[in-house]
C-alpha cells in the first residue's frame, strides 16, 4: 500500500521520481531528501509510475546495449586478425586470436543474458543463434591445418556449450 510510504507522502515525490528513473542512487536521493535508503528501494520497486519504470529500463537497457555494441567491435578485430593469422599460417596467433573471440563470445552472452532478463528487449541469444554455430563451424574448419589448436577449440566450445 503506498499510504504508508514516507516517499509517496513525500512533498517531492514527482521530482523523486523522475529522478530516480532517471538514474538518480538510492544514496543520492536518500541524502537530497532525508529519507531513508530502504523506503526509497522499497518505493522505486513497487511504486514508480508504470511510465517511469519504463522510462528506467530503457536507460539500462541503453546501457548495456552500449556494451554489447563494444564487444561487437572487440569481436570484429578478433576476427579479423584471425583471418590474417589464418592466412599467414600462423597459428600461434591463431590460437591467441581465438581465445579472444571466445572470451568476447562469453561477454557478449552474458551482456545479452542480462538484456534477456528484461521484458520488451530482443536480443539473440549467442549460444543458440545460427551466427554463431556459423562462427563456431568456421572457426573449427579455419583450424584444419593446426590440428592441435582445432583439438583444443573444440574442447573449449564443448565446455562453453554446457
Ligand atoms: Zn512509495
């Protein structure tokens, strides 16, 4: 009920909310207007105007969007020296390149996890997509000439599977 909530009563409220949607820390808001920490939680989770809430996801998910967005670049310079490494027959930095794409391919799992656990947000899941059972055919036939390397990332992408 938000008749006993110290925020909802509060003179404030509507300038509160909107900041707190708007990014605003529970610390922030308890200190610019004297109120407690965990009323102002309580409150943000159970009391914000449906707009408002939304207003706030779009924020984070903007967020993370950022993040998954620096991945995808990480991604493509991975790959791209892998192609060259490829090319060269080096499969040192094959290999190197390789582990960079796979721990890029972790990050980027889990940024997406984390915009999946959102409603209104589509974004692929990695592990499942067609790109990257793509990524993964491709990798192991670019590994042909490197036994050893191809051993290992199958290995790898057997574990990142389970
Ligand atoms: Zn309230």
């Amino acid at each position: 009920m938000a008749g006993r909530c110290t925020v909802c009563r509060h003179l404030d409220r509507e300038t509160l909310d909107r900041e707190l949607a708007g990014g605003l820390t529970l610390r922030e808001a308890a200190d610019k207007y004297g109120l407690n920490k965990d009323a102002i939680s309580r409150h943000k989770r159970n009391h914000l105007s449906k707009a408002l809430q939304v207003v706030q996801e779009r924020r984070e998910t903007a967020g993370a969007q950022k993040a998954v967005d620096r991945a995808e670049q990480l991604y493509g310079k991975a790959s791209a020296i892998l192609e060259r490494a490829e090319i060269e027959g080096n499969g040192a930095l094959s290999l190197a390149a390789i582990k960079e794409l796979r721990a890029t391919v972790e990050l980027l799992a889990k940024l997406t996890g984390e915009l999946d656990e959102r409603p209104q947000v589509n974004v692929l899941n990695v592990s499942s997509s067609p790109e990257w059972l793509a990524i993964q055919q491709a990798m192991l036939e670019s590994l042909a000439p490197f036994p050893e390397a191809r051993i290992a990332v199958a290995g790898t992408l057997e574990e990142l599977e389970a």
